[in-house]
C-alpha cells in the first residue's frame, strides 16, 4: 500500500441522521475479501492510517452502523466471490461488531447469524432496534431484531411480501414508518428478456412489513434503480439508475413515494458513448442538503496482444447543486476516480472529504505499454460549493479478492 503509514498489521454517516455534528475521530472501514480494515483518517492532511483489521468467515458484502455508533452489523457471504467463483455458497451471514470508542478497533459482538441466501445490503431502522437486510437472488427482504447488548437477535417473520427482481439495498424513511426496497432488475441478455425493476414500499412496525406499494415507472422496464438516498429536511428521495445512467427525484407522501419521478438527470458525461458494463452506482446527500453525489463504474476489459486491456469507459464521481426550491439537480462536476468501479464512497458528516474505493485492479493500454492500475481508496477534498478536489491515491493489495465495500464514520 503506498502512502499509509501503517502502524498495525460513511459511511456517509450510513446513520438516518443527516445533519451529525463532526465532533468526534473520523474512521474508515474498508473490506478486503473477508478483511474488513480500520483506518484513522486525519482530516487535515485528507490522509488515512492503518490500525488493524478484522476476518470473518466468508467476504464482507456491506456494513452499517448501530444508532449509537457502539457497533457495526455486517453481511457477509461466499457466494460467487474469491475464493469461490462461480460457486452458489453455503456460508451467508449477518456479524455484529462491536467498535472500540476510544481507538475504533473492532472486535466480533456475539455469534454470526445464518442468513439463508447471499445479501447485498444492511441497514438498520432510526432506533436500530432491527436490522434490514437485502438479498438480491432470489429477492429477499429479511429482518431482525438487535438485542438490547447490540447483538443480532431473532428473525421476525413476515407474510408474503411482493419484493421485486434482484434487490439492491433496503433503506427505512426518516419518520421510520416505512421500508424501501430498491430492486433492480436485469438488462435482457441473449434470448432472455428484461426484469422490470422497482421500488417496493412497504410499511414498517415494530419489525414487521406489510401494505406493500409497487413503484414502477413503465411497468418497470427501462427502470433499473440500485441505491436510493433520502434529502435531509425536504420530501425528496433520489434514486440512481444504474441501467440507464440516470438519478430521479421522487417525492415522499406520507409513508409512500410519488408514482413517478419529478425529473431525471443524467450520471455520464458522454451521453452517447456507453461502453460495455459501464453502470451508474451509489448516491450520497450532503449533509447541509445542498449537493448531491453520484457514480459512474466501467472495467470491462478487451483482449489485445494476448492481454486483457480495459476497454473504456468512465470511471467518476459526478456533483450536483440540489435546487433548494424544487429538489432539481443542477451538474456541477464529473471528476476522475483514478481507479477502476468505485462501488462504494463515503463522505464525513461535516462535509469536508470524501472517500471512493475502486474495488479491483485493471490493466491499460499507454501506447505499446500496459500497466496494472491497482484497487484504491481515492480520497478528495470536499469544497463549500461541493466541488471536489482530488488529494491522493491509496494502492491496495487485494489479491485475488476486491475492495468490496468501504464508509467513513464519525465516533
């Protein structure tokens, strides 16, 4: 790893409290396979210091925090990952993790859960009193509850529920009366034709889901949402297309969202140049609910000379000023990642950095020449006018394994 001091071996807050003050140390976790790597962040010089790390049985799918900031819950899975490629998986769980207050440090909190298929996301409801987790195949909406010491406790068990095609993330309203599960869909491939996607909305009480609202433009065809982030004092929901290169407002009524979206702008900033596995990611509201971040990932690679070579596309964090009256985004920046399918990024509460991990290494194509670009964190300055400022680039050794998830959070 080059620019780490290592002196060992947030998330966007991913909290439902958007307006966190930044009073305490600034942490970065990021997986590594099953590795999941903590990282004191020095705000001032946008650097990161290694501390240490933790494994659990089987690679890290995503991570969110306890209200409390006192513990992490984790997904974890071996399906279709190093060292199991191409394999279904028999080990799929939910770990709680207790973190150290005064260093970060993390420790296993209770025994791992079985969960019964691989989950692409966790997030817990305002009081984390239950954790919500995503799997995307089959599609799954799972729930339960967090025992009183932080551990996971039992499953609570749900009628049939309507959740979609290939779940993507799960995230609880503000007011948490309500669950919103984002299903993607599937692009038609060959002889088989497109999975509609959409948001399934269902109420939330006490653990249990119920009144389940489809919200699928077209029927969901052309509609591929993955991630959704919620505005911090105004009615507005943005979700990311990953399928179509778009984000689009939705309003929040109530306990459900409007059948269609307000507008839609576009994630790329070459329109008409889509390049295979180019793909819209994550979307992130600044805390002050004045800028909006977006993703755009692409690492597909072409053979030349005997040697697969990235074959284009682009690789950004895209910036835009959230119109304070309508919630419409306005573009600002499109800004190189340095490294190859950012699939997650972070940003601390007070605004001030910004962290992407561009999960796998990628060779290039310079000329007659190729290098490896390796698997990063990226870090960036974040302006008052929500432009970022590219600081520094952190290699990272990933092996046969990938940067799966990563998320800064405040103590």
């Amino acid at each position: 790893m080059s620019d780490v001091q290592d002196v060992g071996k947030g998330f966007t807050t991913m909290t439902n409290n958007k307006s966190a003050k930044a009073t305490g140390r600034l942490m970065l976790y990021a997986s590594v396979g099953a590795e999941l790597v903590h990282y004191d962040v020095d705000v001032d010089n946008a650097a990161l210091i290694r501390r240490g790390s933790v494994r659990l049985d089987a690679s890290v799918m995503y991570v969110c925090p306890h209200a409390s900031k006192r513990y992490l819950y984790v997904v974890t899975s071996n399906r279709g990952l190093w060292p199991n490629k191409g394999a279904p998986g028999d080990t799929h769980q939910v770990v709680a993790l207790r973190i150290d207050p005064e260093t970060g440090a993390l420790h296993t909190h209770g025994a791992p859960v079985a969960l019964r298929n691989r989950s692409l996301h966790i997030t817990t409801d305002a009081r984390s009193e239950h954790v919500l987790i995503a799997c995307n195949e089959p599609s799954e909406l799972i729930v339960h509850r967090i025992n009183g010491d932080g551990t996971v406790g039992d499953e609570v068990k749900q009628s049939a529920l309507d959740t979609g095609i290939y779940a993507h993330q799960v995230r609880v309203s503000p007011s948490n009366d309500a669950a919103i599960l984002v299903t993607r869909g599937n692009d038609a491939h060959g002889a088989k034709a497109e999975d509609p996607g959409a948001l399934k909305v269902f109420s939330f009480r006490n653990g249990r889901l119920g009144d389940g609202v489809s919200i699928a433009p077209g029927n969901g065809y052309g509609f591929g949402p993955r991630h959704l982030d919620f505005h911090p004092s105004q009615p507005w929901v943005y979700v990311s297309l990953e399928r179509q290169h778009k984000i689009c407002l939705f309003t929040l009524n109530g306990s459900t969202l409007s059948s269609l979206p307000l507008f839609s702008v576009d994630t790329l900033s070459d329109t008409k140049n889509i390049r295979p596995r180019q793909m819209a990611g994550t979307v992130h509201v600044h805390p002050n609910g004045r800028f909006l971040y977006g993703c755009e990932r692409a690492d597909a690679t072409t053979e030349v000379d005997g040697r697969q070579v990235f074959a284009g596309g682009e690789n950004s964090i895209s910036v835009y000023a959230i119109d304070q009256v309508s919630g419409e985004l306005v573009p600002v920046q499109h800004i190189n990642t340095r490294g190859f399918h950012a699939r997650t990024f972070s940003f601390d509460p007070g605004g001030r950095i910004l962290v992407a991990a561009c999960k796998s290494p990628v060779v290039v194509q310079e000329g007659n020449a190729t290098r490896t670009v390796s698997a990063s964190l990226d870090v960036f300055r974040m302006g008052v006018d929500g432009r970022l400022e590219y600081i520094r680039k952190y290699d990272i050794d990933v092996g046969n394994a990938s940067l799966y998830w990563s998320g800064l959070l405040q103590l």
